[in-house]
C-alpha cells in the first residue's frame, strides 16, 4: 500500500498538533502566525478561479459576487445590499465588452445568459433586502454558475500548457471531465481538471475509462484527513501497463498561479516555495489528491485520495499537503456521502460523465 504522506510529514502534522493546542492556550501567541484572509473552500469557485482564462472584466464580477460568503454568514445585510449594486453596475460597465470578445456564434449565447443574469442580481438585491439567507444563497449558486459558464468560452483553443517530452507515453486530460462515483454509501460527483493536473487527470480518466476502479476498497481511512484507494487486488500496487507488463507512474504534477508551467517532480520544500497556494490546493472537503510512496513523488500509479478537509488541522496556506501531492479534481455533488465513507467501504464503480473526449493516450 501506498502512503501519500512521508513519516517526516506526519511529524510536521504532529507539530502543527501542538500548535493549535497552544492555540487554544495562549492565542495571542499563535495567532499572529496564522496566515490572514479567507480561504476560498467552495470547490465551485476553486475551478472557476483555475480556469485558464484572461477575461478580467468577466472575473471581476465573479470575485465580487463571491465575496459576499462571508457577508450572508456574518448577515451583514446592508453591505450585502452594497456588494450586490455593484455586482449591477459591473454588468452594465462591462457586458457590451465582454460580449464583442466572444465569437459570432456565441455572442447570442451570452446576451441571453447576462439577460438572465441581471435578472438575478435583481432578486439577489431583494433577497438582501428581506434577509432571506437560503434564497440569497440559492440564487447566488445560480448566477456564478452562469458566469462560470460564460468564461467557459474564454478558453483557449489549443491546450495552454507545456507538457515535458519525458511524459510523452503517458495519457492526458486536455481540458476538463465529469465523473460519478459510486461507492457502498451513495453517489458523489467530482470534477476532474485537466488544464491544471494534465497527466495526473489522464491517469485518472484512463483508468476509470478502464473499470479498473470497479469494487476496489477504501484501503486506507483516517479521520478529518483522509479516504484512500485505488490499491488493486493482488500483490500489486498500481497499475500494470498489459502491453509493456510494467506498472505506469505518474509524476508529481503542480501548478501555482504565478507560474507559467507546470512543476514535475518537485515538491514546494525542494522549490522554496514554503507558503505558496497551488492553482489546485487542498482547501476544501472532497479534494481529490495523486498518492506516491514514501520514498519518491514519481512513482504515483494509481491510488488517489479524497482529502477530508478540517479547518483547524489545515489552516490557509499552512496545511501538510499543498506542494507535495497532486490535486486534480474536487467533489461538487455528494458531500454527505462522503462524510459517511470508511475503510469498510466500497468503490463500486466511477463513470465517466462528460470530457472522455479530451483524454489523449499519448503525446
């Protein structure tokens, strides 16, 4: 079985054990250390935010909508009312741009959905106004999942990103797939990002393609942390390629905004980068991570993970994981069956929904 976590990182999971004990103790001490702000847990919004796109009009008004989550939690009603009004005149400052960018064909695609769209920062400002939490919530889900649709068009026609040579016998994932996977507890579905994790999302989609999945258990289980499986029956523990009779590894795929390539086979620690947020980080229940050895970050074949997300065991940029395993993909459907899963568990089989287009089996 394969571990995803050295024993030097469960030393650091144990130190940042006792600092949230000492948390608790003496916060003043501890806090400043903390990083500030608010991380974006919404796996929703982590994929509208790794969209390989450049349309910043479109994704000012995104952001703006989506800083009004902290806002519904506080029920700080008038501000709100204010971050909504905004929401308006961004639309009406930038709609007529943002449309002339798009293709002829689509263009009437996006007048009719900004149509729509202002129709729900009317009702978003209304709900606002009658302090109705679920209908604000519920509409607000509406409206970015239309602006997430919009900047779908944006999307580069040729695949964005560089992938080494070296990889060129490996499959991947050129843009994005929809997959349900079906477990003894339920369904959950997850998307699965290949603009961001091209080889570790081909790996993934190839297999499950494959059925290689089907009826494997959940082979390891640990609390607030996480689900593991992919180990198949047998003595192995990855997947042997039947053509060349060798197991397929995968190596450690992470992107980081600032960067205009991806990194292989280098953790953040061997980088530098100690506090950097991966384009894909680990900030969120039902986050869907590559596991390797302990020993090596690039022999991941086909074991995967889903991070259970804890807060105080994973502050913002402080947790165990970010930049040293592969995120690839996140839960959006079927939290709850997660939360029920254990190693007792089964998954009977993940299907391929949409996307089985942009798998490539080779360079």
């Amino acid at each position: 079985m394969q571990n995803f976590l050295s024993n030097q990182n469960k030393h650091y999971l144990l130190v940042i054990l006792i600092l949230l004990q000492l948390f608790f103790l003496k916060p003043t001490k501890v806090f400043a250390d903390l990083p500030t702000g608010n991380a974006v847990k919404d796996p929703n919004a982590i994929l509208r935010n790794a969209l390989p796109i450049k349309q910043v009009e479109l994704q000012e008004i995104q952001h703006t909508l989506e800083d009004t989550s902290d806002l519904v939690r506080g029920g700080r009603w008038p501000a709100l009312s204010k971050n909504v009004t905004k929401c308006q005149s961004l639309l009406k400052k930038y709609k007529s741009r943002i449309v002339k960018e798009l293709s002829i064909e689509k263009q009437k695609i996006a007048e009719e959905t900004f149509f729509e769209l202002k129709n729900d920062f009317d009702n978003l400002l209304n709900e606002a106004k009658l302090k109705d939490k679920y209908s604000f919530i519920a509409t607000r889900k509406l409206a970015l999942d239309k602006i997430g649709g919009i900047e779908e068009y944006f999307l580069p026609k040729e695949f964005p990103h560089t992938i080494p040579s070296e990889f060129d016998n490996l499959p991947r994932l050129l843009g994005r797939a929809r997959v349900n996977i079906k477990t003894s507890k339920g369904d959950m579905q997850a998307i699965i990002d290949g603009f961001n994790a091209p080889l570790t999302a081909g790996a993934f989609i190839d297999l499950s393609s494959k059925n290689f999945y089907n009826n494997l258990p959940i082979n390891r289980a640990e609390e607030f942390f996480v689900l593991q499986t992919g180990d198949p029956i047998g003595d192995e523990i990855g997947y042997v390629d039947p053509e060349t009779n060798m197991e397929r590894n995968v190596p450690l795929e992470i992107r980081i905004p600032s960067e205009n390539e991806t990194f292989y086979n280098e953790t953040f620690e061997e980088l530098g980068l100690y506090t950097e947020t991966p384009t894909l980080p680990f900030a969120t229940l039902g986050t869907l991570g590559w596991s390797h050895s302990n020993t090596a970050v690039n022999d991941g074949s086909s074991q995967f993970f889903f991070f259970l997300y804890e807060a105080e065991l994973n502050p913002a940029g402080r947790n165990l994981i970010d930049g040293r395993n592969a995120a690839f993909g996140y839960v959006v459907e079927g939290f709850e069956v997660l939360e029920e899963l254990t190693k007792d568990d089964t998954i009977i089989s993940i299907d391929v929904l949409n996307g089985i287009d942009k798998l490539k089996l080779n360079a």
